[in-house]
C-alpha cells in the first residue's frame, strides 16, 4: 500500500528486464509476462488454457462476483454473448447525443466554477463527474446531472466509488491479489449501501417504465430486462439469480466507465497543457471538423474522422495505461516456453505498461507523442504493443462507449479553452488505488479561448 499497483508494474520491468518474471504474492507464485509475443500466447492464441480472472469472484457478493468482468466461466460465455449486442456502433450513435449534452455541462461547469470563480479543478473529481451523469444517462435513463449542480443518484454511488482510501485500496488488493483472504474475510466488489442503491435505483426506473407504459431505446435499461428474459440459467436456480445477474451487469457497467475514463481524460489534458503544439493541432482538427460540417456539436460520424483526437486519447492510454495488467489463471497446465511451465491453477499477469514502455516498439517511451498512433486505427493494438483495453476474448466491451465518451468531452473541451499547466510536470500515481489515478486528481488551468 505504499505505491500503487501501477507504480510497481513499472518497476518491475527496469528491476527484471525479462521477458517473464515469477512473484510471490504473499504465498502464491505467480507469473508476469512482460512481452507483445508472450501476451499474444496467454491473451488469444492459447486462451483456452487462460479462460478466466484470477480475482476473488465469490458468493458472499452477487453483485461483485456476477457481473462480466469478475464471473467465471461458462456463465461468462453467455453472458458476453448476451450483453455484446448493447454495444453496437448503431446503439453507440444514439448514446453519442447524450454524451454530447453531458459534454456541454462540461463545459459549462469549467465556465462557472472555475474560469469565473477562478477556483482550482480536481480533474479526476471533474471528469468523475461527467463520466457518472453519461452513465446515469446512458444505463439509467436518469437526466440528473451532478455536473448541473443538481443532485444526481449516481454521484451518490459513484462519488464513493472513485475516492480510494487507504481501506478502500486494502480490500480491493486482496479482492485482485490475494482472492483467498478476500473469500476468507468475505468482502465485497461493491459495499452494501452501493449495493442496495443499484438495486433502488434500477427497479425505481423500471417501475415508472411499467407504470407510464413507456420504454427509451436509448438507455441499456430495456435491455438488461430482456437480457434477463434471455438468458439460459442453471435448472435448479431462482429467479433472484436472474435479478442478482442483471444487476450485477449495471453496476459493472457504472464501475467500469467512470473510473477508466475519468483517469484518462485527466492524464490527456495534463499532457496537452504541457504540450501547446500538440493542443493546436489538436485545436485545429476540431475546429476545421466544424467549420466543414457546419454543426455546432461534433456527431459520432465526424468524431470517428477526427485522427488526432483519437491519437491523443490513445497516445495518453499508451503512457498511462489506467489498468495496469491483465489477469487471468491458468486453467490446465501450460508450456509457455521451451524453460516454462505454469501449473494449473497459477496467476498469470500481463505487465502492460512494461510492454507500452519498451524502446523497441515506442521510441523515448517516457515522451507524448499522439503522432505514434496517426497511422493506426481504433482496433489496432499495433501487434500486442498497445492494450489498454486488454485482448482475447475478454477484451473490454466498453471500448468504443469509452472512447466515444472521451472523444465527445475532449473535442468540445479543446475547442473551448487552452489548457494550461497548473501542477508540476511529474504526477505521482495515487497509492490507494487499484487503477492508475493522479495523486490530489491533478490540475489544470482553463483559459478560454
Ligand atoms: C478508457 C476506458 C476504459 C478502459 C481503459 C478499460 C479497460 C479495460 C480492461 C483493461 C479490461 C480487461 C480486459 C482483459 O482482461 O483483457 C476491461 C474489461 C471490461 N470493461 Fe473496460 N475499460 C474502459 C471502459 C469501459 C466502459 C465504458 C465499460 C462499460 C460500459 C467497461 C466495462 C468493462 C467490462 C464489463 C469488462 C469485462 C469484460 C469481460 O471480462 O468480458 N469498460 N476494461
């Protein structure tokens, strides 16, 4: 708990600069790979031995252990299989709108609260904020906005989710690192209160659903109800695993976004106020987008043609990957390497940001440079060197929702204001959280343009 995860993924690699490493985690080997090749092995080609998550995914917390991310197979498989069409570049287009009208209380808010009120921004606290209204829009259907100053229910959950203190950090390390303490102490994905606020949540809006008669395409409410109606469960089970299943999957969903993006955009706009030529470029690409449409707000159609948008995006996730690694455990013995065999039932690590910091694929790996990314596209991991969504079948099913909601903030952020440096250029990682997140949320300051 004296660094972060991150910090020590780092590390590893200048401390064993090998293609794998074995740790201890307390008693438990475990294995980092730490090459584009041997990702490639674990993550896709020889996934059928790598099928799950290393982490706790226990019975003392349906919420924690049945939602995408933490279940174990073959209920996974389903799963995926289930909640993949909520990701559509059809479905996607829609919830652009919304992100859009999020993105414009964004902006607003730095207007007030910190351009004339001259205060100092939290940009993870920020960004934390806009991430959690577009998924009380975007899950929910709600139309509260904390950015809006208005009281939002999902701030209520999500402004707890995003402050890591030092218990907080504790209980999730053992959850990830140290599953059999987790299950011994029985903890929790998300605590009771959060818990029981999704679940409030979630049947307050079906319920004025049922009773007004009326059903938004928009939102993933309606379709986690008939995914709940779809779904193949076990003959002995009850219904109340259905209901645990659908819910888990809206707070994953919740989890999932806010964190992940939150952390990026604060990164990106740090960068960019370091690096005024870059922020011009960027400046100019979204300016001449709207010049040539003639719109006022950039649609998903011509943020998809913006490359240096996506460049700085991708650019940031290469520097500060916000997951750090990618677990899986091993599921029957392996032979990695002509050296190698991991045993059944071993943790198997892939240290990204050892690989999105190797000289051989990204040149001066500490430098920004979005212009790395000018040539690829949003589906490239540009041969197993960039994963910040992870691989294989497990990859990340926000991707696109999470990119289209950075891009939406970004582009009307750019276009509003010149990002300035407000904090020194070396940002330490918070200790206490799982994912990479600034230490104090970072800072920069906004002049409008
Ligand atoms: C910048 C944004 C995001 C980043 C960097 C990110 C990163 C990741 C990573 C690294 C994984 C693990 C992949 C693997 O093990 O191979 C993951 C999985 C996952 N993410 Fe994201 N994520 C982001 C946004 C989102 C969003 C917006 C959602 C939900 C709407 C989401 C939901 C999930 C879920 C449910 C999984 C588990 C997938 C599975 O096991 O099948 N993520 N994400």
């Amino acid at each position: 708990m004296r660094k972060s995860f991150w910090d020590f993924c780092y590390e590893l690699k200048n401390k064993h600069p090998r293609d794998y490493v074995g740790v201890f985690m307390a008693w438990k080997p475990a294995l980092f790979v730490q090459t584009a090749e041997l990702a490639r092995k674990v993550l896709v080609k020889d996934n059928d031995h790598f099928q799950d998550r290393y982490l706790y995914s226990g019975h003392s917390d349906p919420l924690g252990s049945l939602n995408l991310f933490t279940v174990k197979n073959p209920i996974w498989s389903e799963m995926r299989q289930e909640l993949s069409p909520m990701f559509t570049s059809l479905r996607l287009k829609k919830i652009t709108e919304l992100m859009n009208i999020n993105s414009q209380q964004l902006v607003q808010k730095v207007q007030r609260d910190y351009v004339e009120k001259n205060e100092c921004v939290n940009l993870k606290e920020l960004f934390s904020m806009y991430t959690s209204d577009t998924v009380a829009y975007s899950v929910f259907g709600i139309r509260v906005s904390v950015l809006n100053d208005q009281l939002s229910p999902l701030w209520a959950i999500t402004s707890h989710m995003v402050k890591w203190t030092f218990w907080r950090g504790l209980e999730f390390s053992m959850i990830f690192f140290m599953p059999a303490i987790a299950a011994l102490l029985r903890l929790k994905f998300f605590s009771e209160p959060a818990s029981e606020y999704i679940k409030k949540i979630f049947w307050d809006v079906t319920e004025e659903r049922k009773s007004k008669g009326t059903s938004n395409d928009k939102d993933l409410v309606n379709h986690l109800l008939k995914l709940k109606d779809n779904l193949k469960l076990p003959a002995n089970s009850d219904s109340e695993l259905a209901d645990n299943l659908m819910l888990a999957q809206a707070a994953v969903f919740i989890l999932g976004s806010v964190e992940t993006s939150s952390t990026t955009l604060s990164y990106c706009l740090h960068e960019l106020a370091y690096h005024p030529e870059e922020q011009e470029i960027l400046y100019r690409e979204v300016d001449d987008a709207l010049k040539r449409t003639g719109k006022n707000i950039l649609e998903y159609d011509d943020l998809m043609e913006l490359k240096y948008l996506s460049g700085c995006l991708r650019e940031t996730m290469r520097k500060f990957p916000p997951v750090p690694y990618l677990d899986r455990i091993c599921n029957k013995t392996y032979r990695l390497t002509d050296d190698v065999v991991i045993e059944k039932g071993t943790p198997v690590f892939v240290n990204v940001v050892s690989i999105h910091y190797d000289e051989r694929y990204f040149p001066e790996p500490n430098e920004w440079r979005p212009e790395r990314f000018s040539a690829t596209s949003d589906s490239d991991n540009v041969q197993f060197t960039f994963m910040p969504f992870g691989e294989g079948p497990r990859f990340c099913i926000g991707k696109r929702y999470g990119m289209m909601q950075m891009r939406t903030a970004l582009a009307q952020l750019i276009h509003k204001y010149k990002i300035e440096p407000s904090v020194p250029r070396e940002v330490q990682s918070d200790p206490y959280s799982v994912i990479l997140a600034p230490a104090d949320g970072g800072s920069v300051k906004f002049v409008p343009r």
